[in-house]
C-alpha cells in the first residue's frame, strides 16, 4: 500500500513539473508608426534588420513510467483429505505409529483421535449377522402330467395284408414257445394207451379258454393242458387272435374253427378262395394247405407254421416241445397238399382287446403301461401276451376297483387311462 502511495506521488509531481514548463499565451499591443524625420543631408534609410524569430523550446513529453499492479497475497493451500483416506494412510505406515502419529497428524491440522477412531473401526471385524434357522422347505412335487401318447380305440381296422401278417406273427410266435404243444385225442392206432397223444378239446383255444381237462392231458403228465392245440383250431385260432377276423374269433370263442376238409370250413367261407392245388412256388404268405388229415399255414419264404401229432413228434418225449413248430414246406410235404385256400377279406370292426391280440392298438396300449408303471413293462411288440396281461390285470385293479382286473380293455379300462396323471 506504501509503495502504490509512493507511486502516486511521483505522478503529480510531475503533472505540476509539466504543467509549469509550458508558457501563457500574451496579447502583444502593436508598435506605433513613427514617421521619418526629414533632415538635411539625405542620409540614406536604413530599415532595421528584423530580430530573428526565437522558436520556443519544444516542451518535453512528461515520461510516463508503467504501472505496476500490486501482486496478489497468495494464501497457503492447506491440502485435507477425508478421515477414511486418513486412516487409510495410517495403515498404510504413513504417518507413524503412537505419539509420532499424533504429532503429525495434529501438525497437518488433523483430527488425531477421529482419525484414529476410524482405524479401530477397520480393524475390528464385523459382527457375523445372527442367522435364525429355517425350516427346510417342503418339497414341491411335480404337477402330474396325463399320458401324451396315443391310447387306442375299441374301432379295429386292417388291411389284407395286414390281417395277413399279423395271422403269421401269430403262429409264429405260438410255434416259438415250447410252453404250447399239441394235444388232440387219438390213439394213433395202438391201444396202449401209453402211446396215446397227450389229449385236450379237439376244437380248444387257450386265449378263448376253451381248452378243458375232459381231453385227459395228464395221461402223459402234461399239467398245462389248457396250451394244447391240435392242427385245425391252431390255424384257426390263429386268424382269431392274429389276423382278427371276426369270424374267426367267434368261432374259436365257441370251441370251434373252420372245418379244413371238402366242402365244409374254408370252401364254404366268402373270405377265402379256394385256388385248388397250385404249385408250389404260386404260394403266398397265409395260404391255407389243406388234405383230408391235416391243415397248415404257410408263413412265406419256403417256411410252414403246424400244429402236427405224428408219432415222432408225440410219442418222443424229448421232441415234445416242438410238436407246435415252424419248419420248411418240403416237396414231399406239399405232395400231401389237396387244397389251398386264400384269404380275401379285411378287418373294420368294433371289438375289445383281449388277451392273444396281435394289432396296433396292443402296441400302443403297451406302450401306455410301460409310461405308468414307469417302464417296467418291456418293449410294445404288439402282441397281447401273458406279460402284457399281467400288467393290465394290475392296471384295472389299482385304478379301476378290486375284482375288475379281467385283462379285457373296454371302455371303462380306456377311460381309467384317459385321467391317469402322474
């Protein structure tokens, strides 16, 4: 502030000094005339000479020394840093430890003990939250879900070639188990009756429940009489529970088949033609070999299903399980063959599903047992076997009542079906 006063000064002293050096304007009054004085001797005029004109002195500029701006007070910039930072440093060995701690922090213009306050907070752990126990959730069980697959329906229909198939499955898989054989009373022309066949119901089916003991099945220790079959009702049984074909079933429900000799049976039924005897290699898959004595099914590819009691496959113990067999059409064989019989016909129809069914719907119908009994039921191969009935049996008397397991699938079994979820 002195010094701007100082400066101050200087400037007016020389405004004054400036301001003095410069002279005031002065009015001059002109000079009078004076007249020449005649005198005697003509003395020539002299004129004066003119005073030299003095220029004034130019006046000095004053000089003007710059100003000086007064430089500003700069303060000291205190650097602070929040308590957590502080604190910080101090674990990091900053500032020290103990007395040395204070006296630097309170010397950088800190708050020693709220510094110091926050670095016990740091290094005390947390309290863990206290947890109350939970009680475990109950587990939620799954929505039940219905079947997705197809069930199947009571309407059974089949082409020709189906009905034709299907007949030879059938046979087929009857010849394949040794649990089925044939019976059929006949001496064979002895009379020791230790020759005799095993015997059952000429006409019996074992899936219709038409086998009964008045055969005399036990005269060779045969207890399962009930899966006898002689060659007629064996072919017969076959379009029943194989092919399907109405007909048939009704016939081998009633103990009876299709009469296999002249004129009778076969000849007289609109579903089959009868080609007479063609050769050999005109035969198609389920043509129906017949002579006066015997009937058999012909499975295609040179193969032959039969149910035969000749006496080496009868009376031999050791070749009783296959007297129900498949084995080759020889020439020989075919040489006994009077007459062949042709299926024409089809299947539509609107009937249950039994035990010994061949179809489809049998394979869907496994299908859906194996899905509720959670796979325990096995491969759907379509045929309606003992296994399949078991299952079945199992099914209606779980989901439909006690006393209801029949093994016949019918409405109300297909309706249990429909609203089972699991």
């Amino acid at each position: 502030m002195e010094k701007l006063i100082e400066l101050l000064e200087q400037l007016i002293a020389l405004l004054i000094k400036y301001f003095s050096a410069v002279p005031l304007e002065q009015t001059e009054e002109p000079a009078p005339t004076v007249e020449p004085v005649p005198s005697e001797s003509k003395e020539p005029t002299v004129e004066p000479e003119p005073e030299p004109t003095v220029e004034p002195e130019p006046t000095p500029e004053p000089v003007v020394e710059p100003t000086v701006e007064p430089e500003p007070i700069i303060e000291p910039v205190v650097e602070t840093k929040t308590i957590d930072e502080l604190a910080q440093e101090v674990l990091d060995g900053k500032w020290g430890s103990g007395d040395k701690r204070k006296a630097n922090l309170e010397a950088a213009g800190y708050d020693y003990y709220a510094v110091q306050a926050k670095v016990n907070e740091i290094l005390t752990p947390a309290p863990e939250p206290s947890v109350e126990p939970t009680q475990p959730e109950e587990p939620v069980a799954p929505t039940p879900v219905a079947y997705t697959g197809a069930l199947p329906t009571l309407t059974l229909v089949k082409s020709n070639e189906e009905v034709i198939n299907d007949t030879c499955k059938w046979a087929a898989w009857i010849a394949g188990d040794n649990r089925f054989h044939y019976g059929y009373t006949n001496k064979h022309g002895s009379s020791d009756s230790s020759k005799w066949s095993p015997n059952a119901h000429h006409n019996g089916c074992y899936f219709c429940g038409t086998n009964t003991t008045s055969g005399g099945c036990s005269k060779k220790g045969i207890t399962d009489y009930e899966r006898s079959y002689c060659c007629n009702p064996f072919v017969g049984a076959a379009w029943a529970h194989g092919g399907c074909v109405p007909k048939a079933l009704s016939l081998c429900r009633d103990g009876s088949s299709w009469d296999y000799h002249k004129g009778k049976g076969y000849d007289n039924s609109s579903l089959f033609t009868n080609l007479g005897k063609p050769a050999k290699s005109k035969l198609k898959k389920g043509d129906v070999c017949c002579n006066d004595s015997h009937v058999f099914l012909y499975l295609g590819n040179g193969k032959l299903a039969e149910a035969s009691g000749g006496d080496d496959n009868v009376r031999n113990s050791n070749k009783w399980n296959n007297s129900i067999r498949v084995t080759d059409l020889t020439d020989s064989k075919y040489k006994g063959v009077k007459r062949v019989h042709r299926f024409n016909g089809s299947v539509n129809t609107e009937t249950y599903i039994r035990h010994g069914e061949i179809s489809n719907r049998v394979a869907q119908w496994q299908a859906f047992l194996d899905w509720w009994f959670d796979g325990q039921v096995g491969s759907a191969d379509g045929i309606y076997g003992d296994n399949t009935l078991a299952w079945t049996k199992k099914f209606q008397e779980e989901q439909i009542g006690p006393g209801e397991g029949d093994g016949i699938i019918g409405n109300k079994t297909l309706e249990a079906a429909k609203n089972c979820k699991k």
